[in-house]
C-alpha cells in the first residue's frame, strides 16, 4: 500500500505543470559557465548554471581545482521569477535565501545559513550584473555582531 502511495504521489509531481523561466530575464542571464574571482585573494572558481528537470529549476555548481565547493537550486515563485535559492556546501552547512529585491541588473537575497552543528547564521547576497556577461556579488553575514562583509567577487562567462 506505502509502495502504491508513493508511487501516485510521484505520478501527481510529474502530472504537475512545469514552470517556464522564460519569463524570468535574470535566469536567462544565470545560465552559462562563470568564471568567479574573489577581490580579497584573488581565489577563481566555476560556476556552472543550467535549466534543470523540464525547466523546472536552476541549478548551479561551484567548482575550484576539481573540488566541488557548492550546489545550487534556484525554485521560482508562481509569477515565474527567480524567488528561492538553496545552497548546499560540502561542510554539511544548507544556506537558504529568498529574493527581497530585484530589478533587470540586480537581485537581493536575504536568509539563513544552518550549519551542521546546528548554528543558523543570518546571511544576504547582493548580485550586480555590469553586462549580460559580468556581475559583482558581495556575501554579507550577520552572527550576532552587526552585518559584516565575508565574499566579494567578480563572475564572468564568455559571450
């Protein structure tokens, strides 16, 4: 009976709509192979996005010398923008973030950073786009002490 249950709740999932980022132009401009630069160390890394499961979701993957260093998914609310990001780290800690504000060249995040042991850090994001092929992004953190920055970096794909 559990086995039929789950089976006709999976059945209703796929059955479901999919949403559609086209209406969304900031998932559009996510989409690619960055190249990211930390101002403070100089540190570069991937970072891959793509259209996941039907267009359903986008998912992106931090990499730095063949080490994944993060795993993203991006849900969109009813309106089809971008609204949720979940950030996985391989530290175990589950960053999760919804957009408080955005226009065509930026997005702000704002939400929680749970760490394994159980500490949740309050965090924001703040995403700048200079061109469809460049954008700034800046990681704020708040541990009880006032917002302080913690990220700074500059992101770019080709054209």
């Amino acid at each position: 009976m559990k086995s039929l249950r789950n089976w006709c709740t999976f059945a209703l999932l796929l059955a479901l709509p999919t949403l559609s980022a086209s209406a969304e132009p900031l998932a559009d401009r996510f989409e690619g192979q960055w190249t990211c630069k930390s101002r403070s160390d100089g540190k570069t890394f991937t970072w891959s996005v793509r259209r996941d499961l039907a267009g359903g979701w986008l998912t992106g993957e931090g990499i730095e010398a063949g080490r994944r260093l993060s795993l993203d998914v991006w849900a969109y609310d009813a309106g089809q923008r971008l609204q949720r990001r979940r950030q996985f780290t391989p530290a175990g800690a589950i960053i999760e973030m919804d957009v408080i504000e955005r226009t065509n060249e930026h997005l702000r995040l704002e939400g929680t950073m749970v760490h394994r042991d159980g500490r949740i850090i309050r965090v924001r994001e703040r995403i700048m786009f200079k061109k469809m092929s460049q954008f700034d992004a800046v990681w704020e953190v708040d541990d009880g002490s006032g917002w302080r920055a913690v990220v700074d970096e500059i992101c770019e794909k080709p054209v």
